[in-house]
C-alpha cells in the first residue's frame, strides 16, 4: 500500500518560522515533523512514500533525499503554486496508483498507527466506499468539529455530535476522477459530495493529536515530546 504526505502549504499562521524554512521542516521532539510520519509509516511497513510540495519544495527534497536512510522510497510531486489538499492528491495519482492509498497531513502530529490503513483500504473494496477517514475530539481551535461518525462507522457531513478530521485518510483514486490535473481544489467538497452516497466511513482516534498550526502549538508539541 502506498502512502502520501502533505507538505505543499505555505504556513502563513507559522510566520515567521516558515519564511525561510517549510513547515515539514520544523521541528518538535528533536526532529523535523515530516519525519515522524516518515518513521511511523516505515515501522507500519508503509515503504512506498509519495510527498507533494510547493513552498522551499526543494528543501524538503535535499532534507529528506530519497527515504533510503529510513528504509523507505519517497518520491515527488512538485507544485509550482500550492493545488490544495484534493488538487494536490489529483496531480500525484500517477505516482500512487489505481489502489486505495493513505494521505497524511503533513502538518499534524499524532500516535496514530498507520498500520491500520491497510485493512481500511480493503474494507472501502468490500462496502464500495470513496474514504476513511480518522476523527478525534473537537480541539479548542474547531470547537464545532467537521463531520458526524455513526456507531457503525459510517461518516456524515450533517448532524450532532460532531468530531474533528484528524487529517488522515485512506482514500479510493476514483474519488478525485472528476479534478482536472494541476487546477486547485479542496478536499471537503468531495468528501461531503461522498458522504450524500454514503460512501465515507472511519474511525475515532482517542489518542494524541495535534494541529500544528501555530508557533505556539509547535512549542507545546516541542515540550511534550522532549
């Protein structure tokens, strides 16, 4: 199964830190944040690696190299201008497949183990289903969450409670069929148009997660894991 990490966005929140430096690159626990997902989607024997950038896009690509230094192959999806998450999924297809696929915001920390996509990827086969998604509780900065996930699994876009995407998803190539290569576009229509089919299930998280999307969160982060 491959995988794909986000790390085309420029970071405007994390001014100045990304002026001069992308956010994959920052660091937290004594390691650039792209790098943690690296490691744990190698131990999760996730190996084929496919990662799309846009700002300082070739720092990442001089930082990481190749993967081989941790066993993984990573390959790129450069941006000229930043497509968005589903814009930016919709440009790398070539690289990753015509099988479900695991996409990771780059910019999110969490002991999440992607050694539960695989399963996910079969059960979209078996149900006929677009997306997986992982969901956590509503932190403070989206109180109102995003989506509604049913005791059976299967994700809405409407209704009480809600909880929070979590930025991870396994997700079926035919979801980003009707995106036109290298034009911008959001993730959440698609999801929401998926959802009216019921074609969306996931999981609750109840582990840790952080949006790093501030200097300050970054530097809570830093503390918490050193």
């Amino acid at each position: 199964m491959r995988a794909m990490i986000l790390a085309a966005g420029r970071g405007e929140r994390m001014r100045p830190l990304t002026d001069s430096l992308p956010k994959p690159l920052l660091r937290a626990g004594g390691k650039p944040l792209i790098v943690w997902h690296i490691e744990k989607l190698a131990a999760a024997g996730l190996r084929d690696i496919v990662v799309n950038h846009a700002w300082l896009g070739t720092q990442i690509e001089a930082a990481l190299g190749d993967g081989s230094r941790w066993g993984v192959r990573l390959r790129y999806s450069p941006e000229a201008n930043a497509l968005e998450t589903a814009g930016g999924i919709r440009q790398a297809l070539p690289l990753l497949g015509d099988e479900p696929f695991l996409v990771v915001n780059g910019d999110v920390w969490t002991d999440w183990d992607p050694a539960a996509a695989p399963a996910a990827a079969r059960g979209l086969a078996r149900h006929g289903r677009l997306a997986w998604l992982v969901l956590v509780d509503n932190p403070e900065h989206n109180p109102s969450g995003d989506f509604r996930l049913e005791a059976d699994g299967r994700i809405h876009s409407e209704g009480e409670p809600r909880a929070t995407f979590a930025g991870l998803g396994v997700y079926h190539p035919a979801l980003f069929e009707g995106l036109a290569a290298g034009a911008p576009a959001k993730l959440a229509p698609l999801l929401r148009a998926a959802m009216e089919q019921d074609r969306v299930a996931g999981t609750r998280h109840a582990g840790r997660w952080t949006d790093v999307g501030t200097p300050q969160r970054l530097a809570e982060l830093d503390a918490s894991l050193q």
